[in-house]
C-alpha cells in the first residue's frame, strides 16, 4: 500500500501515550506511512497532517463535567467528522475513549465513510453495557484488546477482535530501578486530575493522621502528578508533615512499603511494581449514583477483575466473571473513611505475610498481560487490516 493514511483520535493523555507506541511502530514496519487525527503533545510529534491537539481539554471526569462540557464536545465532534470527510483516511484508529470515539464510529458508518474503523485499547463495556457489543460489530472492523477474557466477549459478535498484550506495562518495563523496598513507609497516590486530589487526598491524609497517631515511626510519601497537583496537596495536608514529590509516582511504588491508591490505570502500575495496596474512591455523588446502577461488575479495581475471570471464567463470553475474593482490598465512596483507610494501611504495614502473598498474586495475575512486544503486535494487526477486505 503507498503512503496510507491513518486517522488516530484519542482523547486524553493515557490515550495519547498509548497512540505513540502504536504509531511508533507502525513507521518502523511501513516508513511511509502517515498520521493526522486529534490527541495530545506526543501524537501531534508524529502527524504529518491536519491534527487536532485537544487531550488535555477532553480528559474530563464524570457525569457533571461531561454535561458542563458538552457544546464545546458537540463542536468537535462535527470537526472530525469534517476532517475526516475531507481528508478520506485509509482508516480510522480510535484509542479507547469510548464515550466519544463509539458515537464518532457510529456516525461515519451513517454518512458512508468506506475506510476502516478500527479500535485499539478495546472499551470497557464488559463492565457498564455489554448490550452495545453487537452494534459495535456492525461499525468496527477490527478490536484490539489489552486484557485476555474481553476478546471472547467481541468475537461472540462476529466482531474481527486480537488480544496483542497491555502496553502500559511494555512501557512500564523500561522504569523498573534498581531500588529496595523500605519499611515502614506508607505511599499516598491520590490520582492525576485535580478533583480526583479533592476528593481522594483529604481522606488519605486523616487516615495517615490515625496510622500516624497509632505507629509514630511510619513515614508517609505522596505522589503528584505536576506542580499545581502538589501545591494543591499541600494545602490539603497542612501541618501533617507528608513529604509530596512530583512526577516520581514510580519509584515511590517500588520504595514504599505499602500505599492507598486512586482506582485507575495506578492501581495497575502500583501491581505492576508488586506495591501492596488497598484502592481508594471517591466521586461526585451523581457520578456514583448512576454509575453503581451501570456498573455490572463486582470489583472495580482491574486487578480483581484480572483475578476473577482467571480464577472463574464464564462458561457464555456475553456473560459476567463470577465472583472471586478481592486481591486488593476496595474502599468506595462511603466506606472510603479515615478510620477503615488507617486500619488497612496498618495491616499491610505490619503483616509480611499478607504483603508477599499479595506481591505474589499480582505477579500471577498480570502474567497474563503479555506485555513485552505488546505495541508492535498491535501494529502488526492494525497495518494487516488495512489490506483486509473492503471498508
């Protein structure tokens, strides 16, 4: 094929870094190929064409801030359906995002679009909507999964699906450092996003207040993620002496002797660096609300889930993981308290036994992520269907 164009559309920085690998890869096996699309600082190093660079803006959080957003979303949705009417890709790679990237597929399928529509880092509608999977395979052409037990889900729908291994512990690899794991040393990881700091870090330092009260040698680290995260931090801890470093989230998980963590991609990392923790979350309440009724799964933390479809698979792929005993231990919204916080900060601090089983679960549970070679394998998929079929 000569100088395919490919349109890459994610919508936060996750995504964004995730798309690099991938479009990285695909210029070592077709040098000339070329990129546009909408993303963030990294993808817009690589696009030779029309790029919308939009991450950092449309890396919003929950119900609320999705509705107060939704004219300047509207907006871009029709610029690019626009852009991509204009400039005819050979294909269309959405990068997770699904809110906006399944809407934006649903509508180039409408109006003709005759490229492919593939999707990489696969969305996560075993967890919320699984009813949408068959629409999904009417508008894809291929799905590419980072988890093992979603690829059956697609492939029940005729939907074309690979599982190529998770790329956020291929990149994760490279940062492993030759540090030991101290004691007595308590990591508080309250998220990346500014509300995500509001409504988790309060909560993390009252619980460090009692562990602090109740073991007075206990150290306590916070991550942030830049510099307004750690002012903002700062003036949540006051005078309780945690010290807060920036961008060094990572050493912090393979130093710390155990951590309280934000739900989300950390919670991976923090198994990744066998960092014993408990998870933490809290929301807006109508976030919560209408997401627990969404919501049809028992766990929240991917590492449970992990835990539960290897420990007890569905016999049907359309249908929910039984249940298996929670690996991390979760604290969701109410339950998300200082006292039940400290109590669990404390048992992994002092218990060795439940911090090396816990440390050996993960490394059980994530070996079946096959990370190393996981964005050239998903390059290789991505560039065979493009010569695969008809759009």
């Amino acid at each position: 094929m000569n100088s395919p164009l490919l349109w890459f559309i994610a919508g936060e920085e996750s995504g964004d870094a995730r798309a690099v690998e991938v479009m990285r890869a695909m210029r070592i096996l077709l040098p000339e190929i070329r990129f546009g699309g909408a993303g963030g600082d990294r993808m817009r190093a690589l696009c030779t064409e029309k790029f919308d660079n939009w991450a950092q803006k449309a890396a919003v959080t929950g119900l609320w801030d999705v509705l107060k957003n939704y004219p300047y979303f509207r907006r871009k949705f029709r610029e690019m359906l626009l852009g991509i009417r204009h400039q005819k890709p050979d294909a269309v790679v959405l990068v997770d995002y699904p809110g906006f990237n399944l809407r934006l597929a649903n509508a180039l399928r409408a109006e003709g679009y005759r490229g492919k529509i593939l999707y990489y880092i696969s969305p996560q509608v075993w967890a919320w909507n699984r009813r949408r999977i068959p629409k999904m395979a009417r508008i894809l052409d291929l799905m590419i999964c980072v988890f093992p037990f979603e690829a059956p889900m697609y492939e029940a729908s005729g939907l074309h699906t690979v599982f190529a291994g998770h790329p956020l512990l291929e990149a994760l690899m490279e940062k492993r450092a030759p540090t030991s794991r101290q004691d007595s040393f308590l990591g508080l990881f309250p998220g990346s996003r500014e509300k995500e700091v509001k409504r988790n870090f309060p909560v993390m330092v009252e619980a460090a207040r009692i562990v602090s009260h109740k073991l007075p040698h206990i150290r306590f680290e916070a991550a942030a993620a830049n510099n307004a995260r750690a002012e903002l931090m700062s003036r949540i801890a006051g005078d309780f002496p945690v010290r807060i470093t920036t961008g060094d989230a990572h050493t912090l998980m393979q130093t710390a002797t155990a951590g309280l963590v934000c739900s989300g991609t950390a919670t991976l990392e923090a198994a990744f660096f066998a960092l014993p923790y408990a998870l933490v979350y809290k929301t807006a309440w109508l976030t919560f609300e209408v997401g627990k009724r969404l919501v049809d799964i028992d766990s929240l933390g991917i590492v449970n889930i992990l835990n539960n479809y290897r420990r007890n698979p569905p016999s049907d792929p359309r249908l929910p993981a039984s249940s298996a005993p929670h690996l991390v231990r979760e604290f969701i919204q109410n339950d998300a308290t200082p006292d039940a916080l400290a109590n669990e900060s404390i048992r992994l601090l002092q218990d060795n036994e439940a911090r090396g089983a816990l440390q050996a679960s993960f490394a059980e549970t994530l070996s079946s992520l096959h990370p190393e070679g996981a964005s050239k394998r998903a390059a290789a998929h991505l560039l065979e269907a493009l010569n695969t079929g008809n759009g």
